[in-house]
C-alpha cells in the first residue's frame, strides 16, 4: 500500500505541460522552450519525439537501414521550414529520397547513396509549398510501437501518408526535379 502512495504522490508532483500545435505534422506536442533546429520547421516537443524514434532505431532496433531512411525522409518532409537554401536543399533531396524508395523501390542505402551523388552536383533546387494537410500521421503514430515489426509497419504507413500529400499536389514538379538530378 506504501509503494502505490509514493506512486499518486509522485504523480501528482509531475509537472503537466502545456501542449501546442507543431508547426509541420500539426501533431500536438509538449510546449517546450527551444528552438529545434536551424532549418526544419518543428516544435521542439517534436523534434524531441523525432529523437525518440531515432534512439530506438540506433540502439534497440540495430539501425534498419530502410526504416530509418524513411523515417529521416518523412521527418524532413513533413517539417520544411521555411523557404531558405538549406531548407529548400533538405525538402527536394528528401523528396527524391522517398520517390526512389516508394516509386523506384530502391533500398536505404542505395537511396543514401544517390543523395549524396545529387547534392555533390549542387543542384539548383526550388522551394514547393507544403500540402495541407501534410499527411494524416505524424511522429506520434510511430512512437505506439511496442517491437520492431510494428516500428517498421507504422513508419511504412506514416511515411506513405506524408508522401502521398506532397505526391499528389506536387506530381509533375516531383518527377521533374527526379529526372533533372538523376
């Protein structure tokens, strides 16, 4: 009975955060003061969600090369920012990134491969406006993963949503920058 008292009393001290709208995914998130990062466009309650995800691919899931492409894509995607070199550079180099793994169907690592032999070219690269809504998973729909294959399977699905919004309002201008860059 001691035990489940200093578990209410500990409860009860936690400190309940106020949550906001993230800017990219529109999940709703902790408020926390911070600034993400320098050009994606995330509330730092999600940017710390992100981490979450990327700790457990580096530690507890052995870094699946594939999931954890899509899951740096779909990140990338979902959270542009706003137009500025290194913004619209990271937005185009992780759409093509997605186009070659969900259309080509190449694999993580060739897919990071080819990234990097596009960007040693210095493409010229134009922003594209976000879709809205910018596909209908976020993070969070990641994070309720309770093993690896279910990890996998909910980073699939939200990677899918993401893309099919920027796809499906963003087609010709997609296939386009793919065709100039590859």
């Amino acid at each position: 009975m001691r035990n489940l008292y200093i578990k209410v009393k500990e409860y009860q001290k936690m400190e309940v955060k106020e949550k906001i709208k993230c800017l990219g995914c529109g999940a709703l998130v902790d408020n926390l003061a911070g600034q993400a990062h320098e050009y994606i466009g995330a509330a730092q309650g999600c940017w710390n969600l992100y981490g979450q995800i990327l700790a457990k691919e580096y530690g507890e899931y052995n870094y699946p090369p594939l999931t954890h492409r899509l899951t740096v894509d779909t990140y990338a995607i979902q959270h542009p920012g706003h137009p500025s070199r290194k913004s619209i550079q990271s937005l185009n180099i992780h759409l093509i990134s997605l186009y070659l793994i969900l259309i080509k169907g190449f694999n993580g690592e060739t897919a990071t491969q080819k990234m990097g032999q596009i960007l040693s070219r210095e493409p010229k690269f134009e922003w594209l406006e976000p879709p809205t809504p910018n596909g209908s998973k976020t993070v969070i729909d990641v994070l309720i993963a309770t093993n690896q294959v279910e990890h996998e399977n909910y980073v699939r699905e939200w990677s899918e949503s993401v893309w099919k919004s920027w796809f499906s309002k963003h087609k010709q201008k997609i296939e386009k920058l793919v065709n100039d860059n590859f």
